[in-house]
C-alpha cells in the first residue's frame, strides 16, 4: 500500500508544475507592467486573452488573476491575491472544470500546503504540508468518507513512514518505517 501512493503523489507534483511556473511568471510580468497598480483595466497587451485580474471594487486592490495556462480558452487557475501578495492558487489542470489542486502561500510567498484531488472528482483527499519549499509530511483520505486514514512523514526528499488507520478509528494504528538503505519495518500502534 505505501508504493501505491507515492507515484500519485509525484504524478501530481510533477503534473502541474510547468504551468505553475509559467503562471508564477506571468504574476511576475504582471508586476513589471502594472497591473497589479489597479488600473481597473481587465487585459494585458500581450495576453489579452489568457488572463484576467480583477480587483476589488472599493479599493481597487487586485485580489483575483484568472488565467488559461494552457490557451483553450477556459480559464484552469484562479490566483487569489491580496494586492501583490499570492494567498492561494488554484487549478483545473485537467481542464474538466473541477479544481484539482489547492495551494496555499505563507507570507514569505513560500508554500505551505498542497491540497490534491487524487480521484480528480473535485475533491480534495490528499494535504501535502510544506516547510521551506520541501515537503515534511502528508495526510491522505484514501476511502473517500472525509476523514484522513493515511499519514506520510517524510525526512528530506525521503519517505520516512506511513501510518495507517485500517480499523476507522481516528488515529493510525499501524506504521511502516523506511530506513535510508530501503529496509521497511511494520510497528503497531497502541
Ligand atoms: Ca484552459
Ligand atoms: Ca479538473
């Protein structure tokens, strides 16, 4: 079970991560035109099409940038904002009109949590939590009844353990633990 998940998590971090990119870029030439001033115009001469801010009507503050990342002509990711400052992104990447990918920005604009719809049903059953860009651990709602059953620590880049809840309790009751030369050891939880 551990194996099962870990290529879906690394499907998803690598399936959206161009287009983040590319979006996170297009954040940044946004600032450099100005846009971000709160002109109260809705295009970028250069995008006209693929991205649309909108900014709160009393203030002026921008505090939405819609975007086609992939240029279908539906907008995938919505980036709400408060002024410059990114607070959460989030994006269709398969295009179906469901979000499949929740992302949370600090106030360093460093990310702090991923939330993945696994099932692609719109749903998010899957919280990666961040420290410093990388990723420190994950909760999992594998049955799909809202309640986490599967925990990931991970040390570094590696995947220390995973414990599970097989009997609906609440809480983990078993653990597998990997040790850095790939050995696996299954510990019972009291
Ligand atoms: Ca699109
Ligand atoms: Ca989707």
């Amino acid at each position: 079970m551990p194996g099962r998940l870990t290529p879906v998590t690394q499907r998803n971090r690598h399936a959206s991560r161009s287009s983040r990119v590319g979006f996170l870029l297009l954040v940044g030439f946004l600032l450099l035109v100005g846009v971000m001033g709160g002109s109260g115009c809705g295009t970028v001469r250069d995008e006209p099409s693929r991205i649309e801010p909108v900014y709160d009507r009393t203030t002026g503050r921008l505090e939405l940038l819609k975007y086609d990342a992939n240029g279908d002509g539906t907008v995938d990711t919505w980036s709400y904002m408060d002024g410059a400052r990114v607070l959460r992104i989030e994006l269709d990447g398969d295009q179906d009109k469901r979000i499949d990918r929740w992302e949370y920005y600090g106030p360093d604009q460093q990310i702090e949590k991923i939330g993945l719809s696994t099932k692609r049903d719109g749903k998010a059953d899957r919280f990666e939590y961040y420290e410093k860009g990388m990723l420190t651990r994950a909760e999992v709602d594998s049955s799909g009844d809202g309640r986490i059953d599967k925990w990931e620590v991970y040390n570094g880049s590696r995947l220390a353990s995973v414990a599970f809840d097989t009997t609906q309790r609440g809480s983990p009751d078993r653990r597998v633990v990997y040790g850095p030369d790939g050995s696996a050891r299954l510990e019972r939880l009291p």
